[in-house]
C-alpha cells in the first residue's frame, strides 16, 4: 500500500473489507472495501492519492499467519505478518475464541537438533540430547499460544477440569483464567477422549498415527473448523522453539547463564512466579495455584515471543508431542532424517501396554528449573499423565 509513493507499510492496513484476507473462488462478483484514513493511525489521506497494490497467494502456499475460529462460524482468515492482525495479536479474541497459526519456515532447512554439550543446566543427558542433522522437508503451522482454557471453553461448550472432584470445587474464578493453558491434559483426551477425568489405561486405537475419536480435543477441533490440527513432532517442535537461535541460548536469542534463577529465562518457570514460597497464600496448596493471579501459569503471552512470533515455548505448561519416547535418540539415527515422528512401536521403551506407552512433552512448565526448560531438553510422560501438561496445535500449510 503507498500514498505519495511511501509504503504505509502492511501492519497499518486493518480496515478491509469484502473478498479479502480468505480463501476466494474464482469467478466474478469479488469485491473489497479499503478504509485508508482509519487504517494509518495519525494520518488523513485528502486528496485522493492512495493506492491499494492487491496481492494473491496460491492456496497451496497461504502467508505467514492464519487465524482459525474455534466454534467454526468464521472462516479461517490469513495475514503476511503479525502487525496486520486486526486489534494486535495478544487481543483476547486470539486467546480465547479463535487461534492464531504461524507458519514455520522449514521446508530444505538443514539444522541441528540436540545439545553439544555447552549448555547449562540440569537435564543435558547425551543420549537423550543427542546432537544431529536434520534437513526438514515441509512448513507448517503452529500455534503461537499454548491452547488456553477460554479457547478449550468456545470449542467445547465447557471448562476443562482438572479431574472429578473439580468439577464440586470450581476452581476457575481465578482472575483471566480463560487467558491461561490449558492445563492438566492428558495425552489420550486429546486424539482418544474428551473425558478429562476419566482414567483411561486401554484406550489406544486413536493414538497417533491412527486418526483421532470424533470427541477428542482434537477430533472436535477438525470436525468444527476443518482445519487438520494435530500436536508437532518432536523435531517440528525444537526447530520452532529454536527459532534459528543455537545451544545454550533462550529461543529470544539471550544467552542460558545458570542452571537456577536465569534472569534471561523468556517463560514463566519456578522461581519466576510458578511456585509459591513460603509465606505466600498460596504455598502448600498445589492443587489449585495453577489458576491463582499471583503463581503457578501465566496468561498466555505474558513473556516475549522467539523470532517467528511463538509466546511460552519455555516454562508455563510442558506441550505433548506425538512421539514415543526413547531415551538414546542415536538408535534411530537412520530413521529421523527429516523431522519424522518416532511412531514405530518397535522403538518404545518399556513394552507395548497402554499404560506404559510413554510420550514425548517438550518445554518445562511452571513449576520446572531452568535445566528443563531448555530447547533441547527432552522429557516424557505416561498418555495417561496430565500435572503440568498442556498442548500447542500445528496443522498442514494449505487451505482445505
């Protein structure tokens, strides 16, 4: 967009109108409406010189930001960079209501995944953080939030409980609880069951890479928006977290400087708010903390983002990733060529019983030390699990 010959630049143009920012047919009948004075805040166009320069992206390769409603009466609108949201990105719709995918830029890179061996903390197993090359072969989409319980709320028609006896104690009066994770997620809820208290240790047919039951998180979620969500690989979650930054940096590209009380540290962790200490209110009551004003989550986009725009890869909730644990990654080294997700049964650890398919949760959570917040570090959990564990969403680039 210019006036006098001068870009106003892509982030000043919001007040659109029409076949604009969504998928189009061809065909006639397409129209768009520009507002130009409400657009560039501080200044008025009165002579008539501004002139709209309309861009098309194929549908197979849509811009960098797509913007999905969660009860599935918007269509999914698209936007070239962060600025161009309308109301900013960190407004509570895209907290609550809808969810905003950013896409990663992967497709050819060659990188390295894992740990040299210089970064601090506690956590940094060689085995476990094996170091090696990966050359991604596809972009895709992830969320820049940790889903949150406002958008689990207007996706589902109810809150999400941390188990049965919650639902007696309401435990979300808490201030701006809709704008925190979602948390205490168990694997098998998001691909197998909507029923978060429920204890489930033999339900497995909708494990990935089996398609999710209709009423998981995730089965409701496509149902209702069309969009394919699932959770990342592993690999596919490091390479976003990473953000480009190498070992022993924070994916805002400061550097890791202690193994506790790392005043860089961009997320919400331990010593910075997760857990209560002695004499606060809230101390000894871990089962509630998690949605208090003053410890344990924050609302989501609290601490700032990495260079592709993503908010809390490190601390607030752990994030599920669809790969089964292994703890010497090197005993797949053929196999993980390109990002893959380690669903070969054969390379579990601990037998094939669903109570002891354990997977991979990446990013450390409120109540973690710095060791286990970093990008490389690896964790796991049993799909029955849930303390600390929430979801980030990713989906194909392309529009269905």
């Amino acid at each position: 967009m210019t006036t006098n010959g001068v870009s106003i630049g892509e982030s000043n143009v919001w007040c659109l109108a029409g076949d604009v920012n969504r998928k189009v047919s061809a065909g006639v009948g397409k129209s768009m409406t520009w507002q130009p004075d409400r657009s560039w805040n501080g200044h008025k166009i009165t002579d008539g010189s501004a002139r709209a320069v309309v861009k098309a992206w194929a549908t197979n390769s849509p811009p960098a930001y797509m913007v999905v409603d969660l009860t599935g009466t918007v269509e999914p609108m698209f936007y070239p960079c962060e600025g161009a949201l309308p109301g900013g990105v960190t407004n509570a719709y895209y907290r609550t209501t809808a969810m905003v995918m950013r896409r990663i830029p992967a497709n050819g890179v060659t990188w390295t995944m894992g740990n040299s061996g210089n970064e601090t903390g506690t956590g940094a197993y060689a085995a476990r953080e094996w170091r090696h090359t990966i050359t991604m072969d596809h972009d895709w989409y992830m969320g820049i939030f940790e889903m949150t319980q406002g958008q689990y709320y207007h996706a589902f028609g109810a809150k999400h409980y941390r188990n049965a006896s919650d639902m007696t104690q309401d435990q979300f009066d808490e201030v701006d609880w809709m704008l925190r994770p979602l948390d205490c997620v168990r694997y098998v809820e998001i691909r197998n069951t909507a029923t978060p208290y429920v204890y489930l240790s033999t339900l497995k047919d909708y494990d990935y890479p089996a398609q999710p039951k209709e009423d998981s998180i995730i089965g409701k979620l496509r149902a209702t928006t069309g969009i394919l969500f699932e959770l990342p690989g592993e690999a596919e979650w490091e390479y976003a977290c990473r953000a480009g930054t190498p070992e022993g940096y924070w994916n805002d590209g400061s550097m890791i400087l202690s193994a506790s009380g790392d005043a860089n540290l961009p997320g919400r962790v331990s010593y910075k708010g997760g857990t209560p200490v002695e004499g606060d209110e809230n101390y000894g009551n871990e089962d509630k903390h998690s949605w208090t004003a003053a410890n344990g989550t924050a609302i989501v986009g609290s601490y700032a983002p990495n260079a592709w725009g993503l908010y809390d890869m490190h601390g607030n909730v752990w994030e599920w990733c669809n790969d089964f644990w292994l703890e010497d990654l090197s005993s797949v080294s053929n196999y993980i060529t390109h990002g893959e997700v380690n669903a070969d049964g054969a390379n579990m650890i601990n037998g094939t019983a669903s109570s002891t398919r354990y997977r991979v949760r990446r990013g450390g959570c409120y109540t973690s030390d710095v060791g286990n917040s970093r990008s490389a570090h690896r964790n796991y959990e049993s799909q029955s699990a849930r303390d600390g564990i929430g979801l980030r969403l990713v989906c194909p680039v392309g529009i269905p």
